[in-house]
C-alpha cells in the first residue's frame, strides 16, 4: 500500500468490497493477460452516446481500466481524463494513447476521494465502477462524482443489470441506482435504460445492463 504523504492519491483509502472480497487490489486483475471486463474496444453502449454528442466539455472516466472508452472520447476530439486505481491498467492506457497518436490523459486516482483532482468536468462517464461497489461504499462514491461534475453536467453509468438471463456478476437493480442518485445526493435520473455490457466471459451479445443518464442538480 502507498504512503500516507499529501501528494498520495491513495492515502487512508480502504481497499473496496470486491478488493476484500478476492483479496487482491485491483492492479491484479491486469498482471495475468486482459481482464474480464477488458474486451479491447470501447463498449458499443459508449459509442452510441459519443455518437449523439452525448459527451460535451471536459471528460472524466471514471476507473478507465485500459483506456478504450476514454480513448474513444478523446479521438472525437473531447478533452479526456481518464482515472483508475490500477497502475498497470493506466500504462497500458498511456501506451494505447501513444499509438494512435490520441491526446488522452490518464492519470492515478481513487474514485472515492475524486476531489483530491482538484478538477471540474461537464461529462463523466462510469463503465462498470458502479456495480463493483456495495451499498456502503456507493454514497462517498456519488458524493465523489459530485465534487467533480459542474452543475448541468451529465454522468453517464454503464453498469450490469439484474433485469435478464446471463448477468454479470454483483448485478444493479433499477431501484437501486435512483435510491443512490437522488436529488438529495445533488443528482437527478433523467433515465435508465436497458442495454448490454460487453465482457471476455459472455457470449458476443455481452450481459444485461443499465445504461442511466444522470443530471448534477
């Protein structure tokens, strides 16, 4: 575990329940070859909003992994940061960007201790954060994404569904996300929509999911 200095992004973070869960931080899931949320492109569900002009002003990503969804943005011409607890997650990311010759940033953070950026942002996105955390975590994680997210903003999350045959694991009730972003917690949800999550573990038409549109109040 990291230092406890001012400039760590990791001090008094506490691993999350799916860290305690299989007792291994979240860097590991990428040591061993691609994780299982890894697919190698950017979900399709992300695609169709970067194609409506869904993503405006500055972006955040939210536990990026890898880079694809942010790197997606970013070749559309948005500004992108993208952030993520898994050093060797974001290396690879840093490499992608340098390939394809795309202007992302990516940078080390704790997705519960986003003010520590120090940044605002008019679009964030989450891809599969959400659902890993359980109900004690997700209000320092929504109070988070508010300390970052201008008001008017839009927060996307992309998260499994419990709606369906074949869910991903720590399936979302629809209920579950309008109970974590209410108006009292600075958000409101102008919408939650089926839609599907690509996975290396499911078949080509991927698993249930949500797909919310959130408002910053």
């Amino acid at each position: 575990m990291p230092g406890t200095s001012a400039d760590d992004p990791f001090a008094g973070r506490q691993p999350t329940a799916h860290e305690r869960m299989t007792g291994l931080p979240w860097d590991a899931s990428y040591h061993d070859g691609p994780a299982p949320w890894d697919v190698g492109r950017p979900q399709p569900a992300v695609v169709r909003v970067a194609a409506a002009g869904g993503f405006a002003g500055a972006v955040l990503d939210a536990g990026c992994g890898t880079g694809e969804n942010a790197l997606h943005v970013a070749s559309l011409g948005r500004p992108v940061l993208g952030v993520d607890v898994a050093g060797t997650a974001l290396a690879i990311a840093r490499e992608k960007a340098h390939d394809r010759g795309i202007a992302a940033e990516f940078a080390v953070a704790d997705a519960l201790r986003l003010e520590r950026l120090g940044r605002r942002f008019d679009t964030v996105l989450d891809c599969g954060l959400f659902h890993a955390l359980d109900g004690d975590e997700r209000p320092g994680y929504v109070a988070s994404l508010a300390s970052v997210t201008g008001r008017g903003g839009t927060l996307y999350v992309l998260c499994f569904s419990d709606d369906g045959p074949g869910t991903g694991p720590h399936p979302v009730g629809r209920h579950e996300l309008r109970a974590a972003f209410e108006p009292a917690t600075g958000w409101e949800v102008a919408a939650v929509e089926p839609d599907r999550i690509l996975t290396r573990f499911h078949d080509d038409a991927g698993a249930p999911a949500w797909l919310a549109t959130i408002r910053r109040l």
